[in-house]
C-alpha cells in the first residue's frame, strides 16, 4: 500500500483550492465534516438531532455576515432626461 505523505497531501490540497477556490473551502469542509459525523453516527447507533444545531449555526452565520458588512455609498449625480 503507497505512503501519502506531506507533499502529496499539499498537491491534493493545491488542485482542491484551484478547482473550487477560497470562497468554497469552508462550506466544503463543513460539508465532510456532517457527512463524518453522520456516518460515525450511524456505524456506532448514535442518532443524535445535530440538524436543529446546524441549521442554527448557519442561520447564525448568516445574520452576522448581514450585520458585518458597510453601507455602501452611491456618490454620482441624478440623471431625470434621456440624452440623445
């Protein structure tokens, strides 16, 4: 069976962050972390409601970004006529 070690751990994660970009790392990795923790869930017979937490944090997370972000100032003048 092949080693992976950290060069080819740091390749993989190059090519990851190419295909998909920054934006999409974190929702990726929540995303497998669920989906681990659904499957350990389910392996051991753990039925826990972790979709109520999820669906809170998100919501949470939304709020804030809502609330972290500036105004942004439209500066120009009002055009009333169409110019020809």
């Amino acid at each position: 069976m092949p080693n992976i070690g950290p060069l080819e751990i740091a390749i993989v994660l190059i090519i990851v962050l190419i295909i998909f970009g920054p934006k999409r790392l974190p929702e990726l990795g929540r995303s497998m972390g669920r989906g681990i923790r659904e499957f350990r869930g389910s392996i051991s017979g753990d039925h826990k409601d972790d979709d109520d937490v999820d669906a809170k944090r998100a919501e949470l997370e939304a709020s804030e970004a809502a609330d972290s972000k500036p105004a942004e100032s439209v500066e120009g003048e009002v055009v009333t006529e169409k110019r020809a």
